[in-house]
C-alpha cells in the first residue's frame, strides 16, 4: 500500500493502514432524532459533542440514551 511492494508471505496489517483507519474512523450511522436533540441540549463545548457523537455511533439505541443521560447527571 502507498506504493510500497510487500511480500506475498507478509501478513498485511490493516490496522497499521491510515486509509483503512481513515474509512473506519467515519461515523456511517445516524443517529436517531431524539439522541441528537438529546445531545444538542447538553451544556458542553462541540468538540466534546463531536467526540460524543462518535462514541455514540458504535452503541445500540438505547444505550445512546443511557450514555446521554449518565453524561447530563454529571454536568
């Protein structure tokens, strides 16, 4: 990758790969409308909301929820 030749018998290490990081560091789920207002609605800078946000797209439903409702506790 990047132009580099690898051997055949080198195991390719795709988490050392930025592109593959880059791909999978994207947020491809949407959030449901009440977890955004939930978080719009937290008193917090919008560099910690976009770092919440990520962190919320790997969570189920409810949990998105719990998590917004633990972080709104400790303001």
């Amino acid at each position: 990758m990047n132009g580099e030749i690898h051997d055949k018998n080198e195991e390719f290490n795709f988490e050392h790969d930025n592109r593959i990081k880059k791909y999978f560091s994207r947020i491809f789920t949407i959030l449901k409308s009440d977890v955004r207002e939930k978080l719009d609605n937290l008193d917090i800078i919008d560099k910690k909301k976009k770092k919440i946000k990520h962190e919320l797209s790997f969570l189920p439903h409810e949990k998105q929820l719990q998590y917004l409702d633990e972080i709104d506790e400790d303001q």
